[in-house]
C-alpha cells in the first residue's frame, strides 16, 4: 500500500488540484495554507450566487461546519448537489455535532440530501451522528465516547455508503468494508484550533485524485501526521509547532510518505 | 494575592472552561488559540438558532464587536440572555466603539439588555460608553482620551454595576470599590493586530473559575502580560513575536503567574 | 525617483494612515497585520450601517472580493460612493474574477459605480476585466493568461481612468500614460495563502500618503517585494517565510527601500 500512496501523492503534487471549501471563518486561512502546503489549491466561496459555478471549476468540495448559519448550510446543499452532479468528492467535517441540536440536524441534512463520499469526525461527532452517544459535549474540539468505535464507524458505513473516519489517537477509516489504522500524528496537534478542520482539507486534496476513498483518506491522514510529527521535534510551544507544521506539509516527499505512514489493516 | 491567583490559574489549567466566543472574523483564529494556550477551550457560534443551546453547556461568554452586524448583535442578545439565567460570566469588549454610532449603539444596547459582568476596553472605548469622551478614533486600536482614566472607570463601574478593565501601559481593573493597576505587558504586543480581543478571551478564560471579576480580570491580564514579556525576548520582529506570545502563553505555570504578576491595589 | 518613494514611505511611517478594508473571512487577519507592519493602522467593518461613517475617519479604502456576498457588496458600493466623496483612494482586489459569472458582475459593477484609484490583479483577472481573456481559472491564485499583458494593463487603464496593477514575477503599473514594471519579490510569496491581498493592502496604505497612484503603487509593491526578498532568507518553509515576511515589513526603513527598489519606467 506504501507505493500506492506515496504514488498518490506525487500525483497530488503534479496535478495541483483545485479544492471549493465552504468553511468556518475561524480557521479558514489554515485550510487555505494547509491544502496549499499538501499539493492542492484551495477556494473558499460561500454565496448562493456563484457555489455552483465554482464546483465546475474543482476537483473536490470540503464541507465545514464550525460556524454555521442558515444562508451558509443552503450554499453547502446546492454546491453540493452540483459537486454529486460533477462527480467530485465531497469531504464533510460534522464540527460539533450534538453540541447543538441546531448542528445536528444540519449535517444530518447534508448527509441526507447528499452524496458525501467521506465522512470526518472526532468519536464524538461521528458517534452521535451514528446514533450511539447521546449529544454529549466538551468543547468542539474533545468529546466523551463510549462503545467499540471501530464497530460503529464501520455498521455506519456500511449504513450510509460512504467512507468514515474517526480522527482520534489511531485514526479509524473505513467504508464498511475496509477497515484501516492510521498510526501517525502528534499530541501537540490537539493543543491548536483547526487542525482536525486542516485534516479535511488535506483528505479533500487527496481524494481529488484517488477514486478509493479509504486509500485516499488514509493517505491524507498519514501525511498530515508525519508533518506533525516532524513539526514536533523542537517545537517550543503551539504556535512553533504550528508554524512548522505547515513548513513540514510542504516540504514532506512522496518517498516520505511510503517510508513514514503507519497504516495497518484491520 | 499572588497565591489567590496562581491557585486560580492551576484552576483553570485542571478544568479547561468551555469559553462560547461571539467574535469578529479578523482575530478569531487568535481568540480560539490563546483560548487553548490559556488553558481553556474555545467555541465559536453565533448563528441565532445555536447561541442559547451552546450556552448551557458553557463556562464563560465572550462578545466582541470587532466586525458586527445585525444578525450577529441580535446573537449576542440571545446568548447573553441565556448566560445571565445560567449565571455564567459575560465578558464585553466593544471595539471600535465610537468610530461610528452603529458600534456605539450596540455597545450601549448589551450593556442596557444584559448584565455584562467584565467591560473590557481602551481609555478612549471606556471613555466613550462613560461619556466621558467625545466620540473619536484613530484606528480601532488606539483612542485619543482625556481626563482621569481611573476616576472614570470607577464612577463607570459602579454606575453599572459590573467590573470594567481599562487596557494600557497599566491597565485598570475595578468594581468601582476595589481599584487594581496590572502592569505586565510589553510594547510589542501593540504590534500586532488582535492583541486587545486575546486578551478578553484570556479574562474570559479565568473568570470562568472565579466569581471574583476584579481578582479574574487582574488574573488573567497579568497572565498574558507575563507571556507578552517572555515573548518580546528575542523576538525578530511583530510576527516572530506573536509567535512566541503562544508558546509562552501555553508554557506559563501557576507559579511563574505568583512570582511575575505586578498587580498593585490602589 | 528612489528618493521620491522612501520619502513617502517615511511618509506613512510618520502619519499611520487608517486603511478601511471591507475584505475576504480567509485573509482579514493577514491584511490587518501587514497594514500596521507597513506603517498603516486597520480597521475592518462592513456592515451596511457603519461603513459610510467608517469612511469618514479613513485615509484609504481596500475593496477585496476574495468571498463576496450580496450584502457586502452594498456594502462596498455605499462605503465607496462616501470614499469618492471624501477623495480618499480606493483599491480594488477583484479576487477571483472569471471564476464565477457572479464575481465578474461584481467586480464589474464596483469599477462602474464607482470611481476606482488603483486597480489590483493577477494577468487573468485584469485580463478578465480588461475583456483580452476569456473566463479561465486556476484557483484563484493562478490565471491562464495570454497575450501582451502591458498593452493589455495600459489600454484597460486608460479607458477606465484608474491605476492598473498587474502582479506577477514583474509586477506591471500603468495609468495608460506612465507605465512602471516593479521587479522586486520572490517565488515563496505563492507558497502561501493571501500574499496578493496583503499587497492590495500595503498599496492602500502607500495610497493614502501619496496622490500619484503610479507612485504610490510602484513603492509599495516594491517595499513588499524586498521584505518578502528578506524573509526568504533562511525561511525552511511557507510558514516560516510568513513569519518573516511581517518582521522584515515591519523593519523595512525608507532607505532599504531607496536601495532596494527595482522600479524600471518602460
């Protein structure tokens, strides 16, 4: 699988594709530096008016919730519907889900009403859009679980046709029928805003090139973890780390990735 | 003191209060970071039909008129409304106010419909809410002022009922009984854009963990005082700064808080 | 013609200038911040009920349609229509045009309501404008462009009556009469999100010192251009470079400028 993916990522980087995010205002320069930093070129665009026409132009739509609101959620469904008519993945991070019953029924009706190609979420968010947790809630960024995660990322899956992944410790991706392990990743990553936001973008990129979501969403995530790990050797704090970060997406090889992914079937 | 606020702060570290921000796009990321840095966890909402439900689970609320609207405004009406019946903090900063009458009104209109417990401004926004200045700006960052700051911040604070924080060299903190002067900082942290809306989501952040607003206030501006200091260190200039200003932030102790804090009762 | 441009710059340096910006939720933050590095002071606003007043107290307006929307571009227009009244500069950044046929509307309606200063874009987007290309993009940081892009820039400004700059490896600036290729700059300015609004912004600054928006254009983008010529010394990535792209801004002197400036008339 390492040639697969370090195959994919030299791909990534010589297409260059173009990524529509319609995203949160708080971390949106990061997911404009971060898919910039992973091959890709990022586009943020929100009104009514032009969504469409803008997913003509992409080759993947990243979907956030962070900050919603009404106008914005109708921009995501009619990008989105355009992006299911193109045939170009759709990535949706489900910030917050169950914080607010108000997020839940939002992405509950993206999910609905689209064809999302991969599902991101920490265990809590994917967990209560699952339907195993109760809406339980510690910050956007933490959420309490309980159950075999594993288990209920794959029956949702299956359930719903696409692919999931649950960011966590080990990141679980999986389509239902695949499951895999990704290992790489830094615990300084959690003491950042956006880095799981950041996380979609870079799936997005990769997914723009690769067909097999699972492939793809591993890929992305094994990268985006090596580059944290780099970034944490002589780091000094969140912001240092941070800052190198982004300096280590963009200077991380495709050879890199085949040497450094922790990726393990289950 | 100084035990009263490192206990306050190793508080803060132990529990990680959820701070619900209503902010402006420009410093949001900023806010969210040294949010996290602070010891605390950010969220940020403010669509009407989420703003009270994510209040319950909150332990502060900070509202910042950096780049409002009417929408927004009528969010933090809300919101607000619902942190006085949960009796959790509210924390004001109303930037710009003065420069024009839509930021005056609004300031003004949140004082009226809520009980704000924490006003945090510079000389020139207090002065303007106190009616003690006339209405004049040269940047949302520095206001031309006049007369006694400490005077007019008193008579302020205890006309309303609330605790005000006057932001400077030495920054001003009182209930209108207790006066308190906080003088850490560093120049440098004029440097940078962001630096006033940080600092009332640092207030934010300890006011969560302690009922006393003068004591919390004074807290947490002699926290990021403290951290702009370490930062100036060896910093290149305002974005290395900035940089720095995290990490130090995030390494802070409790204990470097009890030695470092110059907070002097008037 | 040296001597002229560092004059100005300790101009600016000397006087701060407000820059009013109604601009893009991805890079508000970095425009902010390399406005104050260039010696300017921000002010972000755009609500419909404050821009007009806003504008009163301004010395420079940057226009940025980076993620427009129907209310911001009212917004735009009123703020604009008080900007020509009080005969400050506006700068327009029309972001992605030709991307959507609701940007190109938009930014085709701002340059017909209102009167212009300077007008800032890359080869496809004044190209776009200017009529010479047909809508093409790649992502909105790089157009497809054909063509002599200089007669293109000259014969656009002349009808138009405003200042054209074309940013690129050689940034071209024409008011149809004069024309001015600035020289300054380096490669790893596109290796992150927001360079070419941050240099809309720094014109805005230049801008509101100097009436000659030839002048004032070249100056700024080659002041720009040598701090990101600095900051690429040593930077080991794109984030590291930005770090270092607002500290040598912020340390870049008049004379630097005198000596560093390649502005060649054609």
């Amino acid at each position: 699988m390492n040639t697969q993916i370090s195959d994919l990522f030299a791909r990534v980087r010589e297409k260059r594709p173009l990524i529509h995010h319609i995203t949160n205002y708080v971390t949106a320069n990061d997911c404009a530096n971060i898919t910039i930093a992973a091959g890709g070129s990022p586009v943020m665009a929100d009104a009514p008016e032009e969504v469409c026409e803008m997913v003509t132009f992409s080759n993947a739509l990243v979907l956030n919730i962070g900050t919603p609101n009404k106008e914005q959620i109708e921009s995501m469904l009619l990008a989105g519907g355009m992006a299911n008519d193109q045939r170009i993945p759709i990535v949706l991070d489900p910030v917050g889900v169950g914080a607010t019953s108000y997020r839940t029924e939002s992405a509950q009706r993206l999910l609905d009403e689209l064809k999302v190609t991969i599902l991101k979420g920490n265990a809590g968010e994917i967990g209560v859009l699952a339907g195993s947790v109760e809406a339980y809630m510690r910050g956007v960024d933490s959420h309490g679980v309980s159950g075999d995660m594993v288990k209920t990322a794959q029956q949702f899956a299956n359930r719903e046709s696409l692919t999931v992944v649950v960011s966590g410790a080990a990141d679980i991706v999986t389509d239902g029928n695949r499951i895999l392990l990704v290992e790489n990743g830094h615990p300084m990553l959690g003491n950042i805003s956006g880095t799981g936001c950041m996380a979609a973008s870079v799936i997005g990129v990769f997914a723009a090139e690769e067909n097999d979501a699972v492939i793809a969403s591993a890929a992305a995530l094994a990268a985006f973890g090596i580059a944290g790990e780099r970034a944490a050797d002589g780091a000094r704090g969140p912001f240092s780390f941070k800052t190198a970060l982004f300096d280590e997406m963009a200077s991380l090889k495709p050879e890199d990735l085949a040497v450094g992914a922790r990726i393990t079937p289950q």
